[in-house]
C-alpha cells in the first residue's frame, strides 16, 4: 500500500543489509529516495535499481568521513526536491578486537564512519529542517548500544557514543518541530558479520596476539549467534518506514527479540552475572598459567 504522503528521504550505507532494504521499501511505498553508497560500484547498482523504479529513487556517492561527499548530495537534493523530510543514518561497521589489540588508528576510523561521519550529515541536514521546522532524523544504533559483547568493545563504545549523541539532539531540534528517531536492532543477518571478520583478518589477526584463541572462538560463535537468532534486514526496514510513516514516531524502535530484551535482563542481572554468561557465549574461560598467556 502506498504511503499517503510522499517523504523525501536521504539514506546512507545502502550498498547493502538494512540501508538497502530501507531504500527499497520506502520507494515501493511512494516515497521519494535518495539512497547513497561510498563505492561507484555500489553507486552504479543503486543507479540501475532505481531507474527502474523510475523516478521514486535516485542514487549517489556518498562516504560519511569524506564531507566532501556530504554537501553535494544535500544540495543536489534541496535542488531538485527542495527539502529533505528524512534522514536516515545508516552507514557503519564493525571493528572486532580486544581493547588492549586495537590500535589508535583502528579506534579512530571506527568513530569516524560510525559517530563523527553520522554527525557530518547531520549537521550537513540540520539547518534546512530548522528552517523548514520539519525534519525526522532516524539513527541506526544497536543493542550494544546498552549492552557490549567482549572483542567488540569499539563497536559497543561507538554505539554507546550514539545513544547520547541522539538523547542530546532529540532536545536540542525539539523546539524547532523536529524528530530524532533511534533505531536499536539485535542480530540482523547482513553484510556486517562477513565484514567483521574482514576487518578482523586486515588488522588484528596477529598470531602475537594474546587473545587470539578467543577470536578463533568468537568467528565460529559470533556466525552462530547470527545463525541463530538473526533476522533479515527487512525487518528493520519495517521499523525505519514506521519511523517515518508514523505521525507522532516513538524515540526508539528496537527490533528482535535480543534487542527488546537483553538489556533489561543484564540490568537485573547485575554485571558480574551478565560478564559471566557473556564470556560463556563467547568462549572466553580463564586463561591456564603457562600456557596461554603471552607478555
Ligand atoms: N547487522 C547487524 O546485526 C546490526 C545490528 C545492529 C545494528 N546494525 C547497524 O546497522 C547499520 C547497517 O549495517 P548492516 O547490518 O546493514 O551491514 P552492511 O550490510 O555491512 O551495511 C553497512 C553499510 O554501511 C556502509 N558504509 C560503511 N562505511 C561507510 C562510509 N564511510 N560511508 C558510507 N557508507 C559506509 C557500507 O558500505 P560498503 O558496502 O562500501 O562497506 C554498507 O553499505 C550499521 O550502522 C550497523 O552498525 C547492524
């Protein structure tokens, strides 16, 4: 069923997973997309897509830690379109590691995609809706957000790091009429498992590494765990059309079961319990003396 009020809607991260189907749904429902990736390639298969979808989408080059890439999309959008209603940050991944194992580049270009290349576009976004006192921002956070799994713990801060983002910006735009709207899924089977171990083998992967035995443990439980629990990006992509959609849209819409509950539990639970359970998840038992320390 078409939506009864065409949005025009900015989203980035679309090459694939939850940006993807995002863009695909909100274009069957009418609206009106500009879906963005960082490669040409992906840009070019964006491109095809959305000519086929004739007119409701349109394709472009965007990489959130490039701003040079931000504004021309932004201003090609109010000049053909003349707002943008939505914007949807999507763009992110995954940085595996022990906290001791990453380096600073590591930590630098996890918040660079994930909270100051998100802050980028919005801020690129921003002084159009306030000037038009209409706007919805809809972030895609995660579960760890609340909750960190171990070997993940950049990932979890950056997440962290948007959760405050998106409580202070929800104040500070309310005055001018605006939306920010997070979205905190659980496991979702994406490209982002596949990317994680991609990032994994391209930096840490060192043999030297204390903790390698863990992330052998974590790649085989880790692709479990998605296996198991995760569900496809498309329901996400019914979490973001509702966000939009919606009138009056909650802060939060969390999707999966993991991301409805996790939290609380690990709240009742207590740390030293949750820790516990978690490392059993993730296979990390004690180290024996001897023979699997290194300094
Ligand atoms: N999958 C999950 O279980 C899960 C759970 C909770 C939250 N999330 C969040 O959901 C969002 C989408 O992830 P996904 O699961 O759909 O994974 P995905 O399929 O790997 O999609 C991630 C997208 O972000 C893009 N991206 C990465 N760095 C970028 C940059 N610098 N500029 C622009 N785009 C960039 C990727 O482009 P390339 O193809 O060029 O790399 C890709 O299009 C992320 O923010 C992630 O943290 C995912």
């Amino acid at each position: 069923m078409p939506a009864r009020q065409p949005r025009v809607i900015l989203i980035t991260g679309c090459s694939s997973g939850i940006g993807r189907s995002s863009a695909e749904l909100l274009a069957a429902r009418g609206h009106i997309v500009y879906a963005t990736a960082r490669r040409r390639e992906s840009v070019e298969e964006l491109r095809a897509w959305a000519y086929a979808v004739e007119g409701r989408a349109f394709a472009d080059l965007l990489d959130v830690t490039q701003p040079q890439t931000i504004h021309p999309v932004v201003e090609r959008i109010f000049a053909e379109q003349g707002r943008i209603d939505v914007l949807v940050n999507n763009a992110g991944y995954g940085q595996p590691g022990a906290i001791e194992d990453l380096t600073r580049e590591q930590w630098l270009a996890q918040f660079d995609t994930n909270v100051f290349g998100l802050v980028e576009v919005t801020r690129a976004v921003l002084p159009h809706m306030r000037a038009r006192r209409s706007g919805r921002i809809i972030n895609i956070s995660s579960v760890v957000a609340h909750i960190v799994t171990p070997l993940m713990g950049a990932y979890g801060a950056s997440k962290h790091a948007l959760d405050a983002i998106n409580t202070a910006l929800r104040m500070e735009v309310a005055p001018w009429n605006l939306n920010v709207v997070t979205i905190e899924p659980g496991p979702i089977r994406t490209a982002f498992q596949a990317n994680v171990d991609k990032n994994r083998f391209a930096g840490i992967a060192s043999e030297e590494s204390a903790y390698r035995q863990y992330y052998r443990a974590l790649e085989h439980r880790w692709v479990e765990q998605f296996d198991k629990s995760g569900v496809p990006p498309e329901r996400v992509a019914q979490a973001v059309r509702r966000a939009v959609e919606t009138r009056r849209p909650r802060t939060r819409y969390r999707v999966t079961w993991v991301a409805h509950w996790a939290p609380a539990l690990s709240a009742l639970l207590g740390d030293r319990l949750t820790d516990y359970l978690m490392r059993r998840t993730f296979g990390l038992v004690k180290v024996r003396p001897g023979r699997d320390t290194q300094c």
